[in-house]
C-alpha cells in the first residue's frame, strides 16, 4: 500500500513538474487570475468553511474571518495588487571592471512546492503560504494537518473541485502520507508546526537539497514592567493569550513581571477574562475548544493545582479547559518545560531585569516576544539582547497582521519568514545577470600579465 501511495505521489508531482515546465504558471497575469480564483472559491463558500471549523474547535463565524479568512484575503489582495512590481527585472549598478554592460536581476519561481499546514489556524496556516508560492509563478501540493479533519475536508473539496491537480492539489491524510509526500523531490518545502517535525522535514528536504522554510513555535515571553498601563496591558493580554484557547504559536505563553505589581496585574487579568468570556468560559462565543484527547490531556497535566489563582475548571468530554492562571512559578516547573499551547498563564516574578533576561536567553530562541512598558530605553535594551523571531511594545500578536513585517522565527522557532513581498521572496530565486558590450575587449584579464595590468587591475576591483 505504501509504494503505491509512493508512486501516486511521484506522479503527482511529475505532472506538476511537467506543467511548471511549460512556463504556464510565469506569466504574470495567470497568476493573478489564478488568486482571484482562489479567493472567490473561497469567499463563495464561507458558509462551508464556517461549518467545518465549528466542528473541529467551536469556532465561531466571526472568528472564522477574522482569525482564519481574512488574512488570507489580505493576503492575495495585496499579492495581486503588487504583483507585476514584485515580478519585474531589478536593475542594479555594474562595477567599473565590467564596463561597458549593464547588470539586473531576475525573480523566478522555484518550482513544484510543498505545503505542510498546521492544525491550529488551519485555514490561515495552510492556504497563507500557498498565496506567496502562486504568486511567485510555483505550483502547489498542500497537506493540511488530519488533526483538524473537517477544514482538511474543506479545503480538498474546495481546491480539488477547482483546480487543474497540476498546478494546485490539496493531498489529506496522516502521518504515513506526509512522509510519503516528503519524499519526493520538490523545489520549496514549506512547513509550519512543532520543532520536532520541523527537524524531521529538513532532514527529508537535505537529501534532495530541497529549500525550507519552517514556521515552529516555542515559549514566547512577555515582560510586563511597573510603569505599564495595566488595564490596557491586562486587555491586550488576555485576548492575545486565550484567543483560540491558547493554541497559538505566538501566544504569549509565560507573564515575567516585575516586582510590585504582580498582583495588581494578575487582578485586572481575571477581571478581563470575565468581561470577555463571562462567568462560565465554556458558554462563550468567543472561547474555542482543544483540538483533540491528546492534547486535551498534555494540556492538563501542565495544570499545578497548588499554584492556580484563577480557573483550573476542565471537561474532558468537550475538550475544555477554562482560562487558567498559575502564579509562583519558576523555570523549574514542568508547565515552563515545553510551549504551553493552551489556555494556561504562568507568572514568574522578577526584580533585576538581567536575570530576567539571562532566563530568557539560557533556553531556545521564542518565536514572539512581547514587552509591555512605557519606557522606550526598557524594550530596546531586551530587543537588543534576546533573539526571537518577532515582537511588539505594549501589545501582542497583533505585527503578524502587518504584511510588511516580514513573519518567521530564528533557532529552534524557524528558519525563513513570509507575508507580503517577504512571501513573495521564500518562493523565488533571485537570478543575476550581467550583459556586456561587445564594442571593445580590454586586454587586462589577457596574457601577458604585466605590472601596469596588475595596478590597474588593483584600481578597478578594489
């Protein structure tokens, strides 16, 4: 079963190959009639789309767009509206040895590209990067994440009921088809989700050298300081924290605040919470369910009982866990052992900025990091010493709606970014050509070489 499975794939990409061959998907305005196809299949069909992510999280309508959709569109609209700049010949300078001639660069699409999306935003996470691989002129295999089946469902529904398999084809399926997929020869890989698999797919990438680009996740810390707005950074807080129910790769996932107004913060915390989600989390419209047992469980056992001040409450047969608070906790405890992914806010007292800093800097490179203060001097000084892929003063995961800030992480929370022209980019090779004159051939580069070649050879490179 599996060689045929193999085999299928193989044929599957070939023929991608072959139609990216043609040179069909080079021309700049297939590529954007193939967007606005894409996102009037999708617009046309909300009320689908809508159904299925209910079913898998209880996400609501709103959230749908709001989270999922709507950045996409953003996406492909601003992806057909700067396409044809993205796409143009790059004049650059030609050196003086090179003279007469003239030198530019060329964007050209890599290939056949693969996919890997994630369970958590499924809609976003697997068609936003396919937006940036069209546009740049690939082809595209997409592999949702089976964890979320009913957008999977959707979107092979969707996407193979349109599209040519030759150019676009979403492939379902598990962990044997992925593996499958992953051996096959393609031109970009992108993936997005769990450094472990992250590792696992560079490694399939390496044995055909294959480009990656992968979107992981990690522990992103947020310093809240005494001087912050605490009924602003406890707002901004809570809704960036819980939203999704925590499954969020740029979640704020741990609270270091500072000495003297843990307290004060962790009250105005528990009093958003129930503004925005009521007495009872479980009833609200705006707080999603754990994906799956699995994780229901992993998420559960993050839970110290004897250092929570606010929620706790679970429900395993709905895949519920409320919004949960642990204060006291050190680096030591298991909850700070791996990303939470979760609606769980571990706090961590600090009085000397550095330590804070050091606790940071000791463990893997987050993928978002968040400073809340009003202190410029405060947040330059932690930007400048801790690496992470990316971050915002006084607010939280809001830059990932900014598509001019380039998205992705660094060490063991990425490799590669995109959104935008950055998008654009991960999908393209960027080739260089020189033309020169044929009205004269200097003699320097030629034997023999002598001493006046030398020092004017020294004059024109140097």
């Amino acid at each position: 079963m599996e060689t045929q499975t193999i085999i299928d794939y193989k044929e599957l990409v070939d023929s991608q190959r072959e139609y990216f061959n043609s040179n069909i998907t080079k021309d700049v305005n297939f590529r954007i009639s193939q967007l606005k196809k894409l996102k009037k299949i999708l617009a046309d069909n909300e009320d689908l789309l809508d159904e299925a992510i209910y079913k898998d999280f209880k996400k609501s309508s709103f959230e749908n767009y709001a989270t999922e959709l709507a950045l996409v569109y953003h996406d492909i609209n601003e992806a057909i509206s700067e396409l044809k700049g993205w796409s143009k010949k790059i004049s650059v300078a030609t050196n003086m040895a090179n003279l007469p001639g003239t030198s530019y660069i060329i964007p050209e699409p890599l290939g056949v590209s693969l996919v890997i999306g994630a369970w958590n935003y499924p809609y976003q996470l697997s068609l936003a990067p396919v937006v940036p691989a069209l546009a740049a002129g690939n082809t595209a295999i997409i592999k949702p994440s089976e964890l979320a089946l009913n957008t999977s469902n959707a979107m092979a529904k969707l996407i193979n009921e349109n599209f040519d398999e030759k150019y676009l084809k979403v492939v379902e399926g598990g962990v044997e088809e992925t593996t499958s997929l992953l051996k096959q020869k393609f031109d970009k890989i992108f993936y997005t989700g769990s450094s472990n698999v992250g590792k696992i797919v560079m490694k399939a990438a390496a044995n055909n050298l294959t480009p990656v680009t992968l979107e992981l996740g990690g522990k992103s810390p947020t310093f809240v300081f005494n001087d912050a707005d605490i009924a602003i950074t406890a707002k901004r807080i809570v809704w960036a924290k819980f939203l999704n129910g925590g499954q969020t790769c740029i979640a704020p996932d741990y609270i270091l605040v500072e000495k003297g107004i843990k307290e004060k913060l962790i009250d105005k915390i528990k009093e958003e919470i129930l503004t925005i989600h009521g007495e009872d989390p479980q009833k609200s419209e705006a707080f999603v369910r754990i994906i799956n047992k699995r994780h229901f469980e992993r998420i559960v056992n993050l839970i110290d009982k004897e250092k929570v001040v606010f929620g706790g409450e679970t429900d395993k047969s709905d895949n519920y866990i409320s919004p949960t608070i642990l204060e006291n906790v050190t680096f030591e405890d298991g909850v700070m052992q791996e990303e939470i992914f979760g609606p769980i806010l571990p706090f961590i007292q600090f009085e000397d900025l550095d330590w804070a800093i050091k606790q940071v800097k000791d463990r893997e490179k987050p993928l978002a990091l968040y400073v809340f203060s009003s202190n410029s001097k405060t947040a330059d000084k932690i930007f400048h010493e801790i690496s992470f892929g990316g971050g915002m003063v006084n607010e939280a995961i809001m830059h990932l709606t900014n598509s001019n800030l380039p998205f992705g992480g660094v060490g063991n929370s990425g490799m590669g970014s995109y959104h935008g022209k950055a998008g654009f980019d991960a999908f393209s090779h960027y080739k260089s050509i020189l033309s020169k004159s044929t009205i004269i051939e200097p003699p320097i580069k030629y034997p023999p070489f002598t001493d006046w070649k030398k020092k004017l050879l020294k004059i024109l490179v140097e």
